[in-house]
C-alpha cells in the first residue's frame, strides 16, 4: 500500500465520520453500535472500504429526511439488522471455523495413522 493509498483512505473515513456526525444523535448512537458490531463479526471485505458504511449512513440520511426515527428505519433489533446486512458476505469467524475444521481434519488423519 503505497502512502498517497493510505492518505486518501485517511481523508475517505474522515468525511465519512463527518456524515456520520451530522446525523442525530439518536442515529450516530446506532450507527456507532452497528460500527463495533460488524468490526467484530463483520464481513472480510469491511476492511477493505467503506462501502458498507457509507451504505448505512445512506439509508440513515434517507430516514431523517423523511423523519423517521432510528429504530424505524433498522428495526428493534439492530444485530438482526446487521446480520441481515452481511448474510452473503464471508466473514472473518467463516474464516476461522474453516481454519478449525482444517486443522481437526488434519489431526484426525493422524491419529487414524497412529
């Protein structure tokens, strides 16, 4: 990754925490939670870019200007809704169950050698 790459995503994630700031308060503090919630359980490719991001902050500009609450817009259940937005997408615990199923194979294979 070459500096000018790392510059661009610097000033990329600040304008987008500046969308993120200018909505209520009430939709930051879900935007927030969403934001811990798929960097813990989120797809691979959320590090990648902030397409996914900037989508939610889309569809929450959208509920504001139509004056709907946060909860209207995502639901009461807000890691359903999270789920439901990276159902299709692999993700990093995808990623290390594969790993463990691997490795489970492999010491089988070994202990039927045995």
């Amino acid at each position: 990754m070459k500096i000018q790459d790392i510059i661009e995503g610097k000033k990329e994630w600040r304008a987008h925490m500046a969308r993120v700031k200018a909505l209520p308060q009430d939709y930051q503090i879900v935007y927030k939670e969403i934001q811990k919630y798929l960097f813990k359980v989120g797809p691979v490719e959320l590090t990648e870019g902030t397409e996914l991001l900037s989508g939610i902050v889309d569809l929450f500009e959208e509920g504001v200007a139509l004056g709907k609450g946060v909860l209207a817009v995502t639901g009461r259940d807000v890691a359903a809704f999270c789920d439901d937005l990276i159902k299709d997408s692999k993700t990093y615990a995808d990623i290390y169950q594969a790993s463990v199923a691997q490795e489970v194979n492999q010491a089988m294979k070994k202990i039927t050698k045995i």
